[in-house]
C-alpha cells in the first residue's frame, strides 16, 4: 500500500517558467547540431525537435480507476467533529484509508506545474509511475463524506489539467517556428566558421596526431 504522504498537485512550478525551460532546451540542442544533422530536411528536423520539446498533457483514463483499501489507525487531530483529549497532540482513531488509483497518458510530471488559472486550494496526491495516487484516511465519523470529497478532487484535477492544455498548445505553435528559425541560425554559424577557416589559408587538418 502507497503511504499517505502527499503534496500539493499543480503548485511546484509555473507554466511559464516550464515554457521558458523548454524554448531554452530546444535553443541548447539546435546549437549542438553537426553539420551532418544539418543535412536533413530542414522542415523535417524542426517537428523532430518540436515534438522533442513538446509537453504532454496528461489525460485521466476515467474508465480505468480502481481503488484499493487498508485499515490503519487514522489521526483525527486535525478534524473538527472529532472530539479529542488534547488537541495539540495526534490523537489516533479506528478507520480505514482509501487509495484512488487513476491512470493516465502524458507526462507525470505535469501534475507538478501550476496551470496560468490555478486554484488557490489545490488537490492533494502523489504520482508513481503513470497512475495518480489520492489516498485519504477516514475515520468512521466521516466515511459518509469519503465519496463526495473524492468526486471533487478528481474534478478539480480534471479541470487543473484542462487549464495546461492551452498552453501546451500554444507552446507546440511556437517551438516549430523557433526550431526553424534556430536550424537557420546555426546553418549560418557553421558556414560562417567554414569561410573563416577557410580563409586562414591553411589545410584543414582531419586527424589529431597520437599522444
């Protein structure tokens, strides 16, 4: 069973620092080209390393969710209808935690970055491998409520999700022109360092001399 350790879904980063890292990744590989790379199809060359940059958007396979069940003491400190000897300390009740298993396509790490409309109180969960992982703990006094709150954790991941794919789309329109535009820039270099070595007047040596 998963723990019930978790942090704060779409909070980490921010969309645009996240497109801003990509456009700088995608620069760092164009200039990393060869000039052997470089005699590809240009237009060809520009989707590879759109596509490479690209993010995905993960989308919840809704249809495959399954959940899972354990019984471990539940701390009710934190919760009001709960009376308690000592409020300051973790006091431990009977109860049973619920891990929502909800599997999906796309890039995990998403689930990290802040969509440009977030909300201010944001689900919680944990991701391992391609599934979201909501786990809660309830107390008897509260399994009553247990689907209602997991009904609106989903939706408000859902909609957080919904959020990033404008952007991912805009993202995509803008890394295939600045591919072609950063190919062009560095076919430019390199015919730029061949005239200049050219014009040094010496023959280009091919082989390094042994040590």
């Amino acid at each position: 069973m998963p723990d019930a350790i978790e942090h704060p879904l779409f909070h980490k980063h921010g969309i645009s620092e996240v497109i801003e890292h990509q456009k700088n990744e995608l620069r760092k590989a164009v200039g990393g080209l060869s000039r052997v790379e470089l005699e590809k199809d240009h237009s060809e060359l520009a989707e590879m390393l759109a596509a490479k940059f690209n993010i995905k958007v993960p989308v919840v396979l809704e249809d495959k969710i399954e959940v899972t069940e354990d019984e471990p003491l539940v701390n009710s400190s934190g919760d009001p209808m709960q009376s308690m000897p000592d409020p300051s300390r973790p006091f431990h009740v009977p109860g049973f935690r619920v891990t929502v298993h909800i599997p999906f396509e796309g890039e995990g790490w998403l689930f990290d970055v802040q969509p440009a409309a977030s909300s201010l109180n944001p689900p919680r969960g944990q991701v391992r491998g391609t599934e979201l992982l909501l786990v809660r703990e309830v107390s008897a006094e509260r399994q009553a409520a247990l689907k209602a709150e997991i009904d609106q954790d989903l939706a408000s991941v859902k909609n957080c999700l919904e959020c990033l794919r404008p952007s991912a789309q805009q993202l995509a329109n803008e890394l295939k022109q600045m591919a072609s535009q950063e190919i062009a820039k560095r076919q430019q270099q390199l015919a730029s360092q061949s005239e200049l070595m050219s014009s040094l007047g010496f023959p280009k040596r091919t082989k390094r001399p042994k040590k």
